[in-house]
C-alpha cells in the first residue's frame, strides 16, 4: 500500500487487518488530495515509521495484537505531538471514545460509518492549518515584541544619556556663567559712588540668585549626580527628603544595607520609579506622611512607596493608563518591565496608596551597553 514516491499526504495507517485496511485506503482516495500511506501493525513499526516515513497523519485501529489505539495515541503525542492522530474502531464504548477524544485525539471513526473518514480528515488538516497559522502569528508577535523591547531599552539609555549630559551642562556651563554673574553684581554692590544703581543691581541679583536655584533644581531632577557617585541609597533618601521637605511631608525611609553597588540599569531604573511615585504623592495625594522602602529578598530588589493620601480608583487609573492618559504609570510600568521586574499599584479611596515595584538583582535582560553613559 505504500507508494515510493514521497509526494502528497503521507499516512501512517496503524492497522492489523489488510482487509480494514483496504477499505480505508479506498475511503482516502475519494479525498481530493494526493495521498502517501503506509501500513503498520506492530508498536515497534510504528515507532520507526515515525522517524522513517514522517507521517503527516496517523490513522490507528483501537485494538491491536500488539498494543491499543491508546498506547498509540500516547507514543505519537510523545513522538509527533504535531501530527493529528484519528482512531478508527470497529466497537468501543462512549466512555473509551470520549477519554481517547480527551487525551488528544483529533476524531473517533468507526469502521462500519468509513463515510465519516473523508470529512474527518478535511477537518484534521485544518486544525494543522490553524495551528501552523497561531504559531507562525505568535512567532511574529514574540519577534515584533522583541525588536519593540530593544527599541525601548535603547531609547530610555538614550533618555538616561541625555538627561546626564544636560544636566551637566546646566552645572558646568550656565550654573558656573550665572555664579560669575552673581560675584561681578556681589561686587559692583560693594562699589563707591553707585547709590542711584543699588536698586538695579539688587534687582539684577536677585533674579541671577532665582535663575541659580532653578538650574540647580532642573540639573538634579535631569539627573543626580549622585546616582551616578553614591549609588541607588544615597540618591533615594536625597531625593525623598527633598520632595518631601517641598510640601511638608512627614518622611520615613528604610532601606537594607546593600553590601556591593546594583547593575547601573537597575539603580537607574528603580529611582526613576521612585520618582514618578514621590511626584504623584506631591502633586496628586494631599499626604501627611510618605514612607519609602528598599528591601531584598528572593534575588529581587524591591521598592515600596507609601503615602495616606486621599488614594485613587486603581481600576479607572489602570484603563487610562492603557489609554495613553496617564503617562506616568505606563512609564513607570514599562521601566520595571524592561528590566525583568514588574510592578503592582494598590490604592483605596481617602486611604492612601501603595506603589510596589521588584526588580531581578541578577539581571538577565541586557542593555545594548553595560553601562548607561
């Protein structure tokens, strides 16, 4: 029954009786395929075939002098989990149906409704055609997902990289300009015979003197310097007092020695989380007292903001997150997750909120550089 040339729909017909078999065959050929069948008998010819013949469809009788349809349907979802497996009986119960059906089988035929083969066959082949069109959608969406995440990881370097070079320029450059201004003004005060320009040059000094402060505020916000030279805990409880001091907030920080300096990605990633969370507290949260926390535990590093504020509708905030009306929390969201982290916001109207984001402290997703510069 097998033809030698490979072209077409090879079967593998696991069938003890050449009588039965024939009859199948005859069923296949009124399908409008070409069709490559070979028969078995025994587990052993089965289980070479496999590899041999490489059949795209198993057909299997339940009883056989060697093994079962059940057995056979185990050995090819343990050989061949792709290839549709259809049992063909002459008598088995409901109940034996209904568990080979449950344990993966594509469809039951008995031997005495063979009309119902041709149909059955249609069908199994396209589920394989689903099947293959759900993988290769799902390949392209893992692959388009991958690319999209390498975008994301490359942009917030870039944003880090940015952030850094420009908030040294405001130091190095106009901080250091406007501190020169400020001394010559200092200066020109102290001068004889200027009584009618006293007004001017402390008017003129006084802006210079806001002007300093407002450049230091935006180079530490861009970023602090001391993220980079003292690490993730000195920048944290700087820049938690700092907001907190801002609105007269009660502050507690507590934090876990931390032993050795994080990935660089990391400590970048969990202080600008911590940012977002102490800005929505200023802002939004009308707190009397915010408390930030760092604590390892299980490989993962993990920051908790809290504040008893006036709290939020999570579910509400969620869904205009998703739709691009908070940008604050899909920022904070995509930078856990661009790490291995993730991150989880629990918040309960007029009694406060909670911003709990974990971050892997052996990180397995590489920047495109070690080090954000």
């Amino acid at each position: 029954m097998r033809n030698s040339k490979k072209t077409g729909l090879r079967i593998l017909l696991v069938e003890d009786s050449e009588s039965d078999a024939a009859l199948i065959v005859r069923e296949l050929q009124k399908l409008e395929l070409k069709i490559v069948s070979l028969r078995v008998q025994t587990r052993g010819e089965m289980s070479r075939q496999i590899s041999e013949f490489k059949p795209e469809m198993i057909l299997t009788d339940y009883a056989l002098p060697d093994f079962d349809g059940a057995q056979a349907l185990a050995l090819a979802q343990e050989r061949c989990p792709d290839v549709p497996v259809i049992v063909i009986s002459g008598a088995v119960g409901e109940e034996t149906a209904v568990s080979l059906l449950n344990h993966g089988a594509t469809d039951f035929v008995l031997k005495d409704g063979l009309k119902r083969l041709a149909p059955s066959v249609h069908r199994a082949l396209q589920k394989v055609a689903e099947r293959k069109a759900r993988r290769k959608a799902d390949a392209m969406r893992k692959q388009y997902s991958a690319k999209l995440q390498a975008l994301s990881r490359r942009l917030v370097e870039v944003q880090e990289t940015e952030r850094r070079n420009i908030a040294r320029e405001l130091h190095d450059e106009i901080g250091q300009s406007l501190t020169v201004i400020q001394l010559n003004l200092q200066g020109l005060m102290l001068a004889r015979g200027i009584t009618a320009l006293k007004p001017r040059l402390t008017e003129s000094l006084q802006v210079v003197e806001h002007m300093l402060e407002q450049v230091q505020d935006i180079s530490l916000n861009l970023r602090p310097s001391m993220l980079d030279d003292l690490g993730l805990e000195s920048a944290l409880r700087w820049y938690t007092e700092r907001q907190a001091t801002l609105v007269g907030l009660h502050v507690e920080f507590h934090m876990d020695t931390l032993l050795q300096r994080l990935d660089p990605v990391i400590e970048t990633e969990c202080f600008r989380v911590a940012q977002g969370a102490l800005t929505n507290v200023v802002r939004h949260a009308h707190a009397q007292s915010v408390t930030v926390e760092l604590r390892q535990q299980d490989h993962l590093l993990h920051l908790r903001v809290r504040d008893d504020g006036i709290g939020f509708d999570v579910s509400s905030l969620r869904d205009k997150a998703i739709g691009g009306e908070s940008l604050g929390l899909l920022s904070m969201a995509e930078r856990t997750a661009l790490t291995g982290g993730g991150i989880e916001f629990t918040s309960t109207p007029r009694e406060g909120t909670e911003v709990h984001a974990w971050f892997p402290l052996n990180r397995t997703i590489q920047s495109s550089k070690s080090k954000t510069s």
